[in-house]
C-alpha cells in the first residue's frame, strides 16, 4: 500500500528529482503510519491484495469489454425510431452468490457501469437491478462478472 | 510518429463526442426518470474513457498519461454511485412506480 501511495505521488508530481522524492517519502511514511496504527491497514491485508492483482486486472479488461459491447446496443436503442415504445423497462430482483461484501459493492458498482441495468439497490444477498428492454434483462441472469467474481472467491 | 499519434487522439476524441452525443439524444427521448439514467450516466462511462485515451495520445508525457488515467478511474468509481442514488431515491419516494416499468421485487 505505500508503494502505491508512492507511485500515486509519483504521478501527481510529473518529475523525478531529489526533492520531490523526499518530500514524497516522508509524506508517504505519516500516511502509512496513521493508517496502518488507526484504520485497519496491516502488512497480511496487502499481501492478500498483491495476490488479487492478476485476477483484478482480467477483472477490469473484462468490464471494459462487456462496457462496450452494451453501450453499442444502447446507442442502437436510442437512435432506433421509437425508443418509448421499444423498451421494457423493469425492476428485477437478482439473487447473487458473491459472498464477501467488497466483491458485492464490485458487483453493484459493474451492473451500473453497463448500460442498459442501473443497480437501484443491495440487500443481503439481493440485488435490485432497473433493466430497461429484455435484452439486458438476459445479460443479467448470464452476467460473465458475476462468474468471474464467485471464481475469484473461490480461489482465495 | 508523430502523424499517427495526432490520427489516433483525433479517432478516440470523435467516437467519444459521438456517444455524448447520442447521450444527449437518448436523454430527450426518453420520458421517464429511470430510462433517462440509463443513457445520460451509462454512455458517459464509455464516452470518458474515448476521449481520455484520445488526450493520451496528444498528451505524450507519462505524467500526464498517469493522471488522465487517473481521471478515468474516478470517473468510473464516481459514475456508478451517482446513479444509484438518483435510481433509489427515485424507486423509494414514487408511489406510483408500477405505471412506469413492470416491477418483480420492491426494496
């Protein structure tokens, strides 16, 4: 985690010299120790991250993917002549099996990020999801992210 | 080189203005609440992205790359969230939900 600070400190800054580096060092450091002493960080957390990383990054390439693939269908939606008239908008209540709250609040957060299903809202193990035609009604019950996050917890 | 990288920021640049575009669009043809979000917050996802890859290319620092890169991944955090809320507050406080949409389960 404070390699990443770092690096995020890095990139802000957009040169690398002796001053910056210092500054950045000792800011990471007072970051870091309040973190690690008052918030929950711990050195076990972070290695348990480092080793999510390759399935995290499929992850993201994954939705970046399937992002594109349904907002081609809802540019169709829109400019197709009758766009009122072509949608069956619904409230779907969608069961999940992801257990762990973070990879539920992943789960939200990407059946928004796709168009065409908008997460109104997550109870326990319930998701409540506004699909606007039955061709993203389907997406929903054969969602590949939703696969690829109960294989991600299963591997852990 | 450098012509390539001024032809591909442009491609990026317009296929991210198309999708804002059609966003703007879709916003006015669609009559409720609900369908609204779908296309006003969901083609922004995408369109953020296209058009940050295209100030990539005519960016060409590294320091700049990293925080358009940052940028996207905000606006991929932040998007999802505003939505939501708009959604739940809207499935919370209409009484008459059922006319819109059909609904299977009710928060």
């Amino acid at each position: 985690m404070p390699v990443l600070l770092f690096a995020l400190w890095l990139a802000f800054s957009e040169r690398i010299t002796v001053d910056v580096i210092i500054v950045g060092v000792i800011a990471v450091a007072l970051v870091s120790l309040f973190m690690y002493r008052f918030s929950g960080w711990s050195t076990k957390k972070d290695a348990q991250m480092v080793a999510r990383i390759p399935a995290a990054i499929a992850y993201v390439f994954r939705l970046i993917f399937e992002v594109f693939k349904a907002n081609i269908h809802m540019i169709a939606l829109v400019l197709s002549d009758d766009p009122n008239g072509n949608i069956q908008p619904r409230i779907v209540a969608h069961k999940t099996n992801v257990k762990t709250q973070g990879k539920r609040v992943a789960l939200a957060n990407s059946i928004t990020l796709t168009p065409g299903t908008v997460t109104v809202d997550v109870m326990g193990d319930v998701v409540f999801v506004h699909a606007i035609d039955d061709h993203s009604n389907k997406g929903l019950s054969t969602n590949p992210l939703e696969k690829m996050l109960e294989n991600m917890e299963r591997n852990q | 080189m450098e012509l390539f990288r001024l032809i591909a920021g442009t491609v990026f640049l317009v296929c991210g203005l198309f999708i804002f575009g059609v966003a703007v669009i879709g916003l006015f043809r669609f009559r409720y609440v609900l369908n609204r979000v779908h296309v006003a917050a969901k083609c922004d996802s995408l369109a953020v992205m296209l058009i940050c890859i295209g100030l990539m290319f005519y960016a060409g620092t590294l320091g700049a790359i990293l925080k358009l890169l940052l940028v996207i991944v905000l606006v991929w955090l932040a998007n999802p969230v505003a939505s939501h809320l708009i959604c739940k507050v809207e499935v919370e406080t209409n009484e008459h939900l059922e006319e819109e949409c059909e609904v299977e389960g009710r928060p």
